[in-house]
C-alpha cells in the first residue's frame, strides 16, 4: 500500500471519541473524507480541508484505509454491511478499522462478510477516553492479521500512543471488554473504600495521598480520585457508555460459560444511576450510588 498520507483516509463516526481522533490525524497532515449523522463536527472537519461524504458507501469509493467509531455493534453492522454501506462502495483490498467498542463476535460476524467482497478489517477498540482521544495517546487493542496491522500501525499511533495486535479478529473487542471490567471493578472499589473513609471521618483526600504509592494505587485511581473530589462527573466516558460495554462483556462471557458475579453487580450500579438520570454522568460517578446509600458525599475538605 503506498503511503497513507498521499492517499485519502476515511473516517465515519465523529463523536466524543471520533471527532478529537480525526483531528490529530488533520493535524498530522492526513488527508480524511468524513461521514457522520451530525453536521457540527463534520463542518469542523471540512473547515480544516476533509472532504464530506453523504454515505458510508461514499467514503469507501473514495479511500483504501477506512476508520469506523461507532457506539455499537449494530451501528457498526449497518454502516459496514447496509444499505449505502460500506461493502457497496470499496474496492477489494480495502481495509476497515473498527475502533468502536463492540461484542467480539460481532466483529467476526462483519469482517466474514467484507472478507467474502475481499474487504480486509482490523478491530481495534480504544481506551483513555476523550481526554487522551484530543492527546492522541490512546491505548489501541488491536485483532486482525498481522500483515493488515502493519499496514495501517503508522496511522494508527497517530491517534495513540500504543498499539498492540493482541491476536485474530475479535481477540480486540474481547480485549476491551476486559479492559471495562478492570476498570468497572476498580472504580467501584474505590467509591467503597472512599466512602468508608468518609463515614469514618477521616478524609478522603489524605487518605488518598497515603494509598496512591502503594499496592493500591492504579491509573483509575490517579484519573478518577481527584474529580470525585471536586464533585466534577462531567463525562470523559459515559456511564450509558459504561453500561454498553458491560453488556457486551456479559453476553459475551454468558455465551462462553464464564462466570463474571463482579460485572453482573457493578452493571447493577450502574443500571441504578440510570435510572436515577445520571446515564451521562463520567463513569466515575459510581461512587454516588455508595454515596446515596451511606448519606455522605465524597469531596474535598479544603
């Protein structure tokens, strides 16, 4: 394939995390022609020279390397395989990369179906959210054959800062469910121990201090920790979106017969916030469903 900047780079799906990654590729000097069902965020590409496209199948007849992030399987299924999709406009060698969070076998389910039209697709789920999506440094778990990913890796550490083919198609998606689960489960542990500390009069905040160096110290906490305490849950990642992964990972962890009691409780925390109107509240919001049942609110003191 020859370089990926002299050749034009699709791009559909520019919400929260789709738009922050099309522009460091803009930045970057990438050429993008773009789709998405908003204009707002497609007007701001097109200002900075992308080409706007009605139609998935518009965006394929116009690029070799299309990128797709999406909220979901069945957003991904219909704008990869329907009407107007995708698989109506690409020509044979193309490559898809879905970067949405989607159930694993639904990323075997579409890539057999491009694969038929000789279509090529990588799934390649992100996690940082929109903070590290506007960096550029996002971890980027990647499925697929090996020769496809090095294709299409320059681009793809455009957007983050590691990229790493972690096995066949799906073995991405599968990856980030487990990813959501770590992450789940340590939000969750820490809105437990930090209302704790909070009932117990004993302030959170240093309490944090004194962990952050030890065993129990983590990435989640040192990103979530210091919000919760300012009583800031404007959404990097959503709980809706929380939500969505989870129930991926227990469809999918159904289907295999593996047990996951933590996800299927944590879900139910997080179903509770969403009912009480708090679905596009930061996922670090969980903590308000201990706050609610202990009557304390977890901030700073100073």
């Amino acid at each position: 394939m020859k370089e990926l900047k002299k050749q034009k780079i699709g791009f559909i799906g520019l919400g929260i995390m789709g738009k922050p990654m099309a522009l460091n590729l803009v930045k970057e000097g990438y050429s993008l022609s773009v789709c998405d069902i908003r204009p707002e965020p497609v007007q701001e590409l097109a200002a900075l020279g992308a080409t706007v496209c009605d139609t998935p199948r518009q965006v394929a007849r116009q690029c070799q390397v299309i990128i797709t992030m999406l909220p979901n399987s069945p957003e991904v299924r219909q704008v990869a395989l329907g009407d107007n999709g995708i698989i109506e406009g690409a020509r044979p060698g193309t490559i898809v990369v879905d970067m949405s969070s989607i159930a694993p076998l639904a990323s075997v389910e579409i890539h057999g179906k491009l694969k038929e039209k000789g279509i090529e697709m990588l799934d390649a789920p992100v996690s940082g959210g929109e903070p590290k999506a506007c960096e550029g440094t996002l971890s980027i778990m990647v499925g697929g054959d090996e020769n496809i990913f090095e294709q299409v890796r320059e681009l793809l550490l455009v957007m983050g800062s590691s990229a790493v083919l972690v096995g066949d198609i799906g073995s991405g998606n599968t990856t980030k469910l487990a990813n959501q689960i770590i992450v789940a489960l340590n939000i969750a542990a820490m809105s437990e121990a930090m209302v704790l500390a909070e009932k117990s009069g004993v302030d959170p905040e240093k309490v944090y201090q004194a962990i952050r160096g030890g065993l129990a110290g983590s990435t989640v906490l040192d990103a979530k920790m210091p919000l919760v305490l300012k009583g800031n849950f404007k959404p990097g990642f959503r709980i809706a979106l929380h939500i969505k992964d989870l129930q991926n990972a227990l469809g999918t962890a159904h289907e295999l017969g593996t047990p996951v009691p933590l996800t299927s409780l944590v879900m139910e925390f997080m179903q509770a916030l969403k009912t009480g109107g708090k679905a596009g509240d930061d996922h670090g919001g969980i903590i308000r469903f201990y706050e609610n049942l202990a009557g304390v609110e977890v901030r700073s003191r100073g």
